[in-house]
C-alpha cells in the first residue's frame, strides 16, 4: 500500500516541522524521499539525536524503540551500537556480552547469526509494561527499515567492523545519510578515509588535554559529553569540525547548558520529552 506522509508540526519547536512516515497501523512503510535518500544536509539547525533509540523511553538497541523514536519524530538522527559476532554478522548491541540487556548471558562475539536470532532483549523495569521480549536486530535490518528515512549514526564498538559497515552503507546509498561513531581518533580517519561520515565522542575527561582542531580535516561531528568543562566545550564548538553535539543529555538545564555554550545537537535517552519541550529550535540550518 502506498504510504502516507503525516506532516507532524513538533511540540514547541518553533519554525519545525517533523515528517513522519506510517503505513496504517503499522512500522515506516517503504517510501522515496524526493529524488534520493535524506541526507545531513536536511538536518536543523539543532539537532535532537534518541540515543540507542532513547534508551530512557524505549528497550535500548531494539528495532521497536528505534521505530518507535522514528514515528514519534522528536529526533532527527537515530543511534544505536554495533557489535561483531564470530561468523562476522555485524549485530546492534552496546555491552560486550549479554548480561545486562538480554535474558542470555555470554560475550557477544562468542555467537553466530543462527545464536543470535535466538537472543531475546529483556525490557527494563523503569519502562512501561507491556513491553515484549524481542530479538534484537543485526546492523543490515536497521539499515534496510530505516535508512534513507532518517539520518543514522551507528557506533562502531569493534573497530574492526569498520569496513564491513563501510560496504553495507554504499551499498544501500547511504555514504550522506549515516555516521558512524568511535571513542578513537583514527578509527574516526580511518571512517573519513573509507568515504564514510565520521563522528568522534570524548569524555569529559578526555576533554581535559584534546586539541579538537586536530580533527576538523576528517571528523564531521565531535560528539562531546555534557559534563565538560565550560572551556572545553568551547574550545570544541570553535576548533573548525562541522558539527558538535553533547552526549548524553538528560534534563532541560543540560540541555540549555550544551545549546548557550554552542553545541548544535544533543544526544538524549529522552527525545520524546526534552525535544518536545525544547523552545531553542529554529529551523532548519542554511
């Protein structure tokens, strides 16, 4: 069936409007954006980012938060983790093993695709019930359902992923529409030199002795922690890379904080209620 296209204005976010995109009743429909796939260059002014879907509002990492976070429309770029099983399958994890998040316990790498569809994510108490165990997804199935609708960023946890994610993201056109994300500068040049958008996340502490404008030839976004000092983010906001966003943001007074001192995205658990709620939005960047 053909999709329909709801134009959803954002609460509270002057002067932006929201496209989702649904099949009745159902997940995102297959759709065309224009001519080719969205791209960066449709991204606001500031930019909201559901970190592993929103992990606060949603089961981190799952393809039905990850839906859920693209439907709402609050963020304009999901992220989520990537992890390597031994048959070389890319799979959307954070953690090193199954402990914490599934009902399996284990190291991730230890699995093989057939093991992997056997996993279950188990749902955190904090979240509302209801909730249903479910698979977790493999880094192709996000990028299938979800690429091309809106901007991505993946981050790389196995380094040496980098150019299994690299092929799958030519593949599917997507070399403007998907960043993908290290802790590690020369993984972030490595991603650049593979033709691919690269982001770079520091600590705070990190923060401390970097020289960021070290980085502008090949990073895209330097995705900084909030808790930084004021100086530091500054000095990140002014070292001549693309874009800055802070990571992870929580409340309305880290958020503003991150925004005054320049950045231009914030990467939240929460998009649904600090995107909703933001007045700082306006509009779409030149």
């Amino acid at each position: 069936m053909v999709a329909m296209l709801t134009r959803t204005a954002l609460l509270g976010l002057a002067g932006l409007t929201s496209f989702a995109f649904t099949g009745p009743g159902g997940p995102p429909s297959p759709l065309e954006w224009g001519t080719g796939p969205l791209t960066v260059d449709a991204l606001p002014r500031i930019t909201y980012v559901a970190h592993r879907g929103g992990a606060r509002e949603v089961v981190e990492n799952s393809m039905s938060g990850l839906t859920a976070a693209y439907q709402r429309g609050t963020a304009q770029v999901l992220d989520f983790d990537t992890r390597v099983l031994r048959d070389g399958t890319v799979v959307v994890m954070h953690d090193a093993t199954l402990d914490r998040t599934t009902y399996t316990h284990g190291a991730v790498r230890n699995l093989n695709l057939r093991q992997w569809r056997g996993v279950r994510l188990r749902p955190k108490n904090t979240l509302p019930a209801g909730r249903h165990p479910e698979r977790p997804p493999t880094a192709a199935e996000v990028l299938d359902r979800f690429g091309g609708r809106i901007v991505l960023t993946m981050e790389a946890k196995d380094p040496k992923s980098v150019g299994t994610l690299a092929a799958m993201i030519r593949a599917r056109g997507l070399t403007r529409s998907a960043f993908v994300n290290s802790n590690d500068p020369e993984v972030a040049r490595r991603v650049h030199r593979l033709g691919l958008l690269s982001q770079l996340w520091r600590s705070a502490a990190q923060m401390r002795t970097d020289r960021p404008e070290r980085w502008a030839s090949f990073v895209d976004v330097l995705d900084v922690d909030y808790k930084a000092r004021d100086a530091d983010l500054v000095r990140a906001v002014k070292s001549g890379v693309p874009l800055v966003w802070a990571h992870t943001v929580l409340t309305d007074a880290q958020r503003d904080r991150a925004l005054a001192l320049g950045c231009e995205g914030i990467v939240t658990d929460a998009p649904g209620r600090l995107a909703a709620r933001s007045s700082t939005q306006r509009g779409a960047r030149p």
